[in-house]
C-alpha cells in the first residue's frame, strides 16, 4: 500500500528525533533514506529508491534519473506559476517546450512544476506534490527549497530557468550551485508591487529588498518588458535582457471570428458593441475598472469576461463565461467580440494582449505597464489611467474610429514582431551564452561552443 506524503514525513520526523538522540550510527540505512524522501535527511541533495515502498515517488524518481543520463545539453524550467487556470507563463512554458522539440533537436527539455501528486510524464513534464494554496485559483506552494533543488539536479540540467522568486527560483539557484550549471531567472511578475497592492505599502519595501536579493544571484537575468526591467533596475538589479514574449498565431487568428454565434450564445441583438477580457479573476487585473467603465458607458457596450467573473455578483451588461482551457475555444470568442479590454495598470507584460491582436481585434489598455509597450494607437487606444472614467472615454474614442483597420493593423504587429519563433530564438541565444553549449543556438549540433 502507497504511503502518503503527510505519513511519510510524520514517520521521518520521528526518525530524526530518535537519530538526535542516539546519533547517525543509531538508525538504519532504510530509515536514513525514509528521511531523506520527506525533505528530511541532514545530508542534502540525496534522492534514493526504495523499492516497492512508495510507487508515486519511485516512479517519478526513476524517470527523472533516466531524463539525467541523455547524453544531449538539458534545459530545465521550472516554476510554482504553473497550475490548471494559469495564464501567460505556463503557455509560454508550454510553447518554449514544443518548440524545442521542433527546432531544438539537440537539446533536451525537462519542466518542473508542483502538482497534485509526484508524477512524470512522456512529455517531459515533472510535477512534485506540494500543498494546494487557499483562494490560490488552484496554484500549489512547494514548501522544502532543499528538496525542490534535490529534484531539479536529479535531472543533471546544463541550464536551469526559475520563472518566480519563490521556492522553485530558490531552488533552481540551490541545484545550480549542486550540479555547477548557470541559473537564468525570468522574472514574469512584481512581488513588490503585487505585496503592496494586497497587504499595503508598508510590505512593498521587505519584499522589494528579498527579491533583489535572489535575482542578483542569476547569472542572467531575463524580463519580458521594459516596464519589469525597471522594476528591477530600482531594486538594484543590472545587465538585464529584455525579452517580450510571443503568440501562437497560428492558433489565435482572425478567421476564427464568429461574431453572430457569439451574439446568439449570448442573447443580445447585432448592433451590441462586445467587449471581452479573458484571464483569472486577480485584484491586479482591475475587472472591477471594466465593470463601472461598461455601466457608465450603457447601451450598445456589454461585456465578455471569459474566466475572470468567476465569484462575482451578477451585473447588468456583464456576462460571464466560465474558464476555457482550451486555446482555440478562448480564441473563438476573443475574435468574435469587437474590442479587447485590458485595464491592468501594473501589468509586467500582458501575453493575453497579444493574443487578442493576433485575433485580429483592436486593444484597449491602460498607459502604464508592459501593455503600454504592446498597444498603441497604431493597434487600439490607451487609456490616462485605470480610473473607470478614463477607461470608459478610452473605450468610446476607439469605436469613434475604424475598429476593423485597427485590429487588422493588429494581427500584423503580432505576427511580425512577436512570432514564438523570435523569442525563443533570443532565448536560445541566452542560453547558449551562459552554458557554452553550441546546440542551443545551432540546431544542428550538439557539442560545446569553442
């Protein structure tokens, strides 16, 4: 019978009090190696099997030990912003992986994320049990930064990605000092101001100071907007890569535009001006701005929220559609509504922005942020700020002009500067540089850079 995680670790704990009594030479070899599998064993790094007792982790174990044996340099990513609901990062993890696989062929490519349960799949994917977050929208914490980083360098990476300043980035630069690889860390978020905003200034400053603290310890330290790069900068940061993530055009495009079976799915009659956001129902992404900017604007204007209304009382002209986890089916109703809204004012880049433009359909976003680097009047509008009459004036200047041309104009941009293909090739060009390793930047080799 499999053993759970919470027994496992309430018998090591007991194991390591009697070996404080008695001393290392007291306890057996099987014992020393139940303590080290609960994130327990004094001696870090070790990650051993024991067969037959607990088939969860052996089997996880076993393949991750297989993954580290592949002759090929390894790229391993990992991060806790990685969950069932979860937006921008884990598509981009997602698209970076399959892109590899494709244009990568000397490189190998290993995720590691928390999960539910220890598991390893076929794809590459390693998920490691760790506690599901209250409210979290189905994110996990891991919480042992020793075992984190045991796991990671089980799989002998020649690069590692944190994607987050928590115990997976803590982690990361742990294995990195254990195998002797480079650690680059993509900083995808603001903790500081995200602290600031739900716990008030008074917790920007500590949380400010740890952050710096962590990402100085990258060798590389990569972000997705300018608008993050001088976040960093203020924190004490240098030598940052500035890196905009991409989009998937060939899965969000205009073509999927069905505007009469959405406005029929809805209820509401042809000439209804649809606004649409889709995205987890965060404080930071100010639904709350969409909502009275909508109420003040009235007839014809309604608007779509596609997972971000979950839990939200019922509104007049807001209509809200559950979560859709399915790219092509978020696409659908993105392109059949009119407008896209954005109104994050401390947005670090805004992959669901261009999503939207390579649908086709014009933004409105908020001057301020990664989006305000993405949308401009060439693509949609951008309001003064994220208060909702500004945001409600931004809306009626866009309709005021050719919505169509603007969102044509749209899936141009996406299409020629944000391609996966361009910003993996940057990536690629990290990666080589931190590693000497030639088949990250060459697809036809796989030996050391001279």
């Amino acid at each position: 019978m499999v053993k759970s995680h919470m027994a496992r670790v309430r018998t090591a704990r007991r194991i390591q009090k009697r070996a404080t009594r008695v001393g290392a030479s007291g306890i057996s070899a099987s014992e020393r190696e139940l303590m080290n599998l609960a994130g327990l064993e004094v001696q870090e790094g070790e990650l051993r099997l024991i067969p037959g007792w607990d088939e969860e982790v052996s089997r996880t174990l076993r393949a991750t030990k297989a993954a580290g044996e592949d002759p090929r340099p390894r790229l391993v990513d990992t991060t806790m912003l990685y969950a069932p609901k979860s937006g921008g990062v884990k598509r981009y993890l997602l698209s970076k992986k399959a892109w590899l696989e494709a244009n990568r062929p000397g490189v190998a490519h290993s995720l590691v994320v928390p999960g539910a349960h220890h598991r390893a799949g076929e794809d590459g994917i390693i998920q490691l049990h760790a506690t599901k977050l209250p409210f979290g929208d189905g994110y996990r914490w891991p919480t042992s930064v020793r075992r984190w980083a045991a796991w990671v360098a089980s799989l002998n990476p020649t690069v590692i990605e944190a994607g987050d300043p928590y115990t997976p980035g803590q982690g990361a630069l742990e294995a990195g000092q254990r195998v002797g690889c480079p650690v680059v860390g993509f900083c995808h978020s603001d903790p500081a101001g995200l602290a600031a905003l739900h716990f008030g200034e008074w917790a920007k400053k500590p949380v400010e100071k740890r952050w710096a603290r962590l990402f100085g310890q990258f060798d590389r330290v990569v972000s997705p907007s300018r608008y993050i790069a001088r976040r960093l900068e203020e924190a004490g940061i240098r030598d940052i890569v500035i890196q905009p993530l991409g989009v998937e055009v060939d899965t969000f495009r205009p073509d999927r535009r069905d505007r009469d079976w959405l406005l029929k799915k809805l209820g509401l009659p042809t000439r209804t001006r649809l606004l649409c956001f889709a995205g987890r129902p965060a404080r930071e992404k100010n639904i709350d701005v969409l909502i009275e900017a909508v109420q003040k604007l009235g007839d014809p204007y309604h608007l779509v929220l596609v997972g971000a209304g979950q839990g939200l009382p019922a509104e007049d002209r807001v209509i809200s559609l559950p979560y859709e986890a399915n790219p092509k089916a978020v696409a659908r109703i993105i392109a059949s509504c009119d407008a896209f809204v954005h109104a994050n004012d401390r947005e670090p880049f805004g992959l669901i922005v261009l999503e939207a433009m390579a649908c086709g359909r014009p933004v409105v976003g908020v001057n301020a942020g990664g989006v305000a680097e993405t949308v401009d009047l060439s693509v949609g509008q951008l309001a003064a700020s994220a208060d909702p009459d500004d945001y409600a004036q931004a809306v009626e200047a866009l309709f005021a002009r050719d919505i169509e041309a603007l969102g044509a104009a749209a899936r141009v941009k996406a299409v020629e500067q944000f391609s996966w293909h361009r910003v993996f090739e940057g990536l690629c060009m990290v990666y080589g540089d931190v590693s000497g390793q030639r088949a990250f930047v060459d697809p036809g080799q796989d030996s050391a850079v001279h």
